[in-house]
C-alpha cells in the first residue's frame, strides 16, 4: 500500500512557463508532437506541438542528439536551454541537448496540418478529422466553443442558475412525434430527446431557474449548411420572470460576458483565426411583422411563407439591422402562435402572435425563446385545440395541475453560435463529429 | 424596435438579499411557491419555498391581504416589510401587506414536499418526480450533484484540460457490441455511445486534456441498487503522463477541490442532508490482489471471482482501510489484464496485469482509470491476440498509425459518486429522472 496525494513532481514544462519573462537561460523539458521539421544544414528546427500553441526548438549539428531520426507527428520529450529570440514563436526556443522519442507514426499523415490551410475538402476533412484535429486553426475553434459553452455556464451560474441533467432516452418527444430518432428500448419503443423542454419547465418549479448544457437528436431530413442531426444545446429555463424580455435581457448579459471571456482567455485563438468579436452592448428587438416588412421594402423581395422565417428572410433581416444599426444580432419577437410550440403564451394585446423570439446573429437564427404558458387550464385549451394527444405527457402535465410558476426560456445551438461567431460558411466546420444524413462516422 | 441591454430594473428580491444584516426595516417584493400554511387565528404564517431556501411571510388578521385564498404550491408575489425574527429561518420573515397570486394548482398535491421525509416509498417518489423534487430535501441532493460535476470542471479547466463534447450517436461501441442501444439512423444502424472513450482517447493527441461532462448509455439488464441505464460521465483523458500514478494523483487533487468547493458554496445543503464530507488529502492506493487478500483474511470469506471484483468484495475492501486507516476512498490497482478493455496497458514488470485502478468510495466503484496503449503496433497486436472485429474503428485506429502521445484518463459515474457522497442507498435517488429497465418515464 502506498499514500496517493496530490503532491506532483515537476517534470515537463508547459509552454506558458517557457513564455514566462524569466525563463531564458532555464533548462526545461518538453513534451509535444513533433508539427514541422526545418533542415538548414546546421542547425534543424524542430516545431512541437503543444496544447497551447507550438515551440520552436533547435538542434545544432553534431552538438548533441541527432533530429534526423524524428518525423511528423512523432511525439517527442526534448530537454535543453530556454533562450530568448525574436524571430521564434513567442519570442522563445529551446536549445536541445536530449531527445526521447515517446511514439513513432507508423505512416505519414494523409492531410497537412501544419501549413495556414490544410487545401482539403469539408468533406475529406472530415473524413480524417481525428487527424485535420491536429492542425492549429482547426484545434482553435473548438477551444472557442468550449468559451461559449463555458460563458453560459458561469455566467448563469452568477445569476442563481442551477445545472440539470436530463435524460435523454424517453418515451416521447417534446414538440410531438416528427424528426425523432426512434429505439427499442428493452422491448418498448422510446425517442432520443429532441431538447430538455419539458423537463427544464419542469425543473423551474424546483430549482426556478436551471441550465442544461447536452446533446439534442433531430431526425430532420434536412441535409444544409446549418444543419445537423445532432447538436449541442445551451438550455435555460427560469420562473418568475416578468415577461419575456427579462430572457432578452438575460441573453445579452450573456452575450457580453461571452465576448469579454472571449478577450480575456481566448486571444491567441481569436487571433490565429482572425475573429472580429460582436457587438453585445445593446441588441436591436424588432416584432416578427415588423422585421420582415423593413426588410423587404429595403431589399424588395416580397414575403413568402407568411408564418415564419425563410433563411435567406433571417439574412436579410441581419443584414437591415448591421446596415441601419451596426448590429451584429438581432432580436426578432411576437412570433405567430401557429408556427410556435403548444406551451407558447400568446400575447396578451393578440393572441394570434406569441410572447416568443428569436436571436438572429449575422442573419442566421441562433436561439428560439419565449414565455410559456403556467396556468394548467389554459395549456390544457391550447392542447385540445390543436387535437393534440397527450399520451406520455402525464408527468407534464401534473406539473402544471400542481402549481406552476410564470416561467420562460430559450435553448442556443452551440454549433450555430459558433459558427456565427468565427464566420464559418459549415456548421459541420465546428462541430467535433458531426452527424448528418450521410454522415455516422468517425 | 426598441434596444434591449443588461440593465434589469430590479422588482423582486432574492433569499440573501433578505438575509443581508441591513435588509430588516426594508420594503420589499418577494416571489415563491406556498410550501406551507400555519393559520394561528389572529396571524398566519405563509411559508415560500424560494431557490435557494425558505422564507416565513406573515399575515395578520385584518390588516392587509387575506392569505385564506392561498393553497400550497400556489405562485405569489408577496410585499411587505421585512423584520428580525430568530424563531423564523434564517432569522428573517416578512410582514406581509399585499399579496398577488401568481398561479393556482388545480389539485392538491399527491404528496407531500414539506416535511422532514415524503413517507413515500421511492417508486411512488420517482413516479412523481417533477413533484416530489419540489421538496427542499430532495432538492438539495441536485444542487449536491451540481457542485460535483462544477468541481471537475473547474478543477481540471486550471489544469489545462479543455471541455469536448463528441456525438452520442455513432456506429459502433467502444468496449465491442455487447449492451449497447441499437438504434435506426436514416436507414443504417446505429448504436448510443456508452461512452466517450474512443473520442477523449483520440483527442489527447488534439488538445493533450480533454474532458467531457455528458449521457452514457448502457443497455445492461442489471437491476440493482447502483446501476442506471443512462447516466452522467465525468470523463477526462491526458498525454504525456509519466505513468498512470499521474491519474490518481489528478483525480486526489479532483475530490481535494471538490470538497472545499462543497464546504464554500453548498454549506446549507450540505446541512440539510447531513453529509459529512470525505477525507481527500491523502488516498491509499493498493494492488489489486493484495487488496483482496488483505480483505479475505481479515474478513474470513474466500475469494471467488479470481479476475475481478464482486460488489461485496468492493465493500470489505472499503472497509478493510476505513478500519484500518481511516479512508473513505481506495485505489485498487493493477487490475488483471483479461477482465480490462483492450487498449489498457499491460504492466512492464507483469503483462498479466495492466497499468489501471479503480477508485472505490465508502466500498463502491465509481471511478475506471488508467493508462492507455499508445503504440500502433502493440495496440493492432493486442485487437488480434483478442480476435476482435475492427469494423467501425478505422478512425481511431488510424489516429494511432499517425502518431498518438502516451495518454490515459478515467471516467467517473455523477450519480455513484454523489450518491456514496451523501449516504443514498440507491443511485436512483440522485438521478433526476433515472432510465432503468422498468423506468423510461416521467
């Protein structure tokens, strides 16, 4: 038997250390994978690869170990000298004078990771994503998502939010029975979750206000750029608000605080992409009627569907808004009931419209929000007027018949915020594995 | 159009800002759920279930609102003048001078939420999740589990771990075909990941640590008291580790956070329930057959399974060292190499047994860790000494044929470790909506 503590022995360094103003003239070891090799006669430059951005170290011919033996995405333990030097990245290299080598490929990689591009397809990208991965503008996205999943973490976490766990195998669907992925589950049928709706309301008359961050599944045969099958959503649900604006209110505060996380914590990979942050300080709220009428009269293209939102609609009306406003984002309310779910509350002044809205972000819709209706009888109207059947929304529905508080919420597709904010044309660009129609592996 | 910003006009007030020294004397506006109604003639009291506790309000007898309106689990909006009285919770109540109702239950509740214990057995508890969890006992238990799953985060994001999240959706599993969900996606089969193991593994050689909070899925037809057919997995997995020492050591560090955060920030919980935190600063660690032995001996009851452990070993294992040294937590380590997955590492000094542990809390399982296989050509030895079928691993796979970094990780269960935590006899207490072979709703 032997005590574990948490006591750890200095090893290796990470590369904020070696980046630190004293660290020219340390000895430091490194691990890291081995990105580039520059042979110069002389003197070789091997780049490593780190968690945190890449290491320039330097072998000198016939002055300690020999980096011939090395190769692309070796991984390697290199021990030397810090020295400072202006042309290296982050002004600093390691002069080696030991070399381990950790692992070896077995062949090289069948895509380039180390140039600005990679010149490969979405498609063969995809493909071979475990390894696209390794290069550092891919890899740099998703530490930009983890900030905006992490942003709507901490930022509700301040306001009072407490974080749930759903489950996502269920006996039924939220918004009925289309675009569900179906199971057997241990010889009934069940539905993968399409969102935490029911039981985030659910959870409002528990904890009054809940977060959710977890996979949704959506079986829409939908195969576009801003789609995908399944998805990361940011879920929140909170009672006692005093209408809906108190969640556009709540939204900017989180848009905010997500740019200044953004600039604060993610420079390096803001500027390796080379992302213009949005403006957050104040956000354009325009009724759903009213959008789409501005924004057809100043581009003249007449409406269409007279319910809801086409996307080249969404564009236009981000594009109004960044015209007139210089608004990166924009809220879009009062949608019409018909095309909103069964627990949307209808406005008070016309319940033909809803108190709902969605944010658009550069043209595209990024969350969907709104009031829900509390009262049990009333939610028990809306469904009987739709012929709805509401087998396997019993627990639901007793919520609401046990006293329900005025509550309301939204749900951000992480994906979607992200590829907003980095300007992807793809969301398949920012999610890890995306699952499309076609799309299952790896 | 109008502009939305974070400025909130404040209309009601939060438990802490009643509790705050200067609050009595102050007018304010609170809104709750009825817990309770104590009618004492010339006064009554009007107990509010708030979010993060209870306030008493109070009415009196023909000086402002009628609270004989009232039923529990009606919303209200209450204002009035808040006192100093140290016979009410938290040494506050609120004079009550205007009342609005907010909602009304249709029905009484089918339960009860405001005393010490439900009465109610557990099915009839989880029958009526949505309201049962309104009860502050069962509550806290979530808010518990909160801060188990906040703590990995943030202890491990100060690490330099960054937060993934993989598909749930895929084609194949990670530990081979048995107990997986089955599922049909867009025509093709399609299984429910029952764990990110392939993905984190795959990522060290991205990020070098990643870790991912999300569903696992398990069609085991196991029917006990710790089991769950979908559960939270607390996942992480790190390069470049010396040995698999390095583990433990991070996961010490883990719970070492985990109970100061519990002790800072989750106190009146804490409270409520009764738990007594863990011994974290130090942890045994034990091989595996000495573990048994030692256990054997002292307990006088054979060994019967030779290459793992049966839950009644696991419990006088963890009573042997809480005896013996006072320990919560045990390491039990160098697992026999036949009963891990293929891709653990095998000892250097013994290939019979591997480079893993398991951490078992108050006698229970809740962690699997270790090293893993780095090498291509020891790892595709290992898939063909073992006959396995490697359809559906190409991906990770090839992420080894190009290079992976030596790496390991571990899992841990959110529901066993909260519910070792505080003392539950059965996981399904500390799953908000638990998924079993009988359970598939609410």
């Amino acid at each position: 038997m032997e005590w574990i503590t948490t006591e750890k022995e200095k090893k290796t360094w990470e590369l904020k250390e070696i980046l630190a103003e004293d660290a020219p003239g340390k000895r430091a070891c490194v691990c890291g994978a081995v990105q580039r090799i520059r042979d110069m006669g002389e003197i070789t430059f091997v780049i490593l690869r780190k968690r945190d951005g890449i290491l320039q170290t330097v072998f000198e011919r016939g002055n300690g170990p020999d980096p011939s033996v090395l190769s692309k995405e070796a991984c390697v333990q290199i021990s030397g000298v810090i020295r400072a030097e202006t042309r290296a990245p982050g002004g600093r290299e390691l002069y080696a004078d030991g070399l381990r080598i950790l692992s070896r490929p077995d062949e090289p990689m069948p895509i380039a990771v180390s140039g600005k591009q990679s010149g490969a397809s979405l498609e063969t990208r995809l493909d071979l994503r475990p390894l696209s991965l390794r290069g550092l503008r891919e890899r740099a996205r998703f530490k930009i998502q983890e900030g905006v999943a992490r942003a709507f973490r901490e930022y509700l976490q301040a306001e009072g939010f407490t974080e749930i766990h759903t489950p996502k195998i269920g006996a039924r669907g939220a918004e009925g029975g289309a675009n569900l992925f179906r199971l057997e589950y241990f010889h009934r049928p069940a539905v993968l979750a399409q969102s935490p709706q029911f039981y985030k309301q659910m959870m409002a008359a528990v904890f009054e206000r809940v977060m959710e961050i977890g996979p949704v599944f959506r079986a829409e045969k939908h195969n576009t750029r801003r789609h995908l099958n399944e998805y990361v959503s940011l879920d929140l649900e909170m009672a006692y608000l005093t209408d809906f604006t108190d969640l556009m209110r709540l939204e900017t505060g989180y848009l905010a605080y997500l740019t200044r996380l953004l600039s604060a914590e993610y420079a390096p990979e803001l500027a390796l992409l080379g992302v213009t942050l949005p403006q957050t300080d104040r956000i354009p709220a325009v009724r759903f009627s009213e959008a789409r009428r501005l924004a057809a009269e100043k581009y003249g293209v007449p409406i269409r569907s007279p319910y809801d939102l086409e996307p080249d609609e969404e564009q236009r009306i981000g594009r109004y808004f960044q015209e007139e406003c210089g608004a990166d984002f924009v809220f879009v309310t009062h949608y019409p009931s018909r095309k909103r779910p069964f627990y949307t509350m209808p406005s008070p002044e016309d319940p033909e419209v809803t108190e709902s809205f969605d944010l658009l972000f550069r043209g595209m819709e990024v969350t969907t929000g709104g009031q829900r209706i509390h009262d049990w009888k009333m939610l028990t109207e809306r469904i009987a007027a739709r012929g709805m059947d509401t087998e396997g929304m019993e627990a639901y529905l007793s919520a609401f018949r046990h006293g329900m508080p005025p509550h309301g919420g939204l749900g951000i597709g992480l994906e979607r915020m992200t590829m907003q904010l980095l300007g992807e044309e793809n969301v398949r660009e920012v999610s890890l594995f995306p699952r499309d129609q076609r799309r299952l592996t790896p």
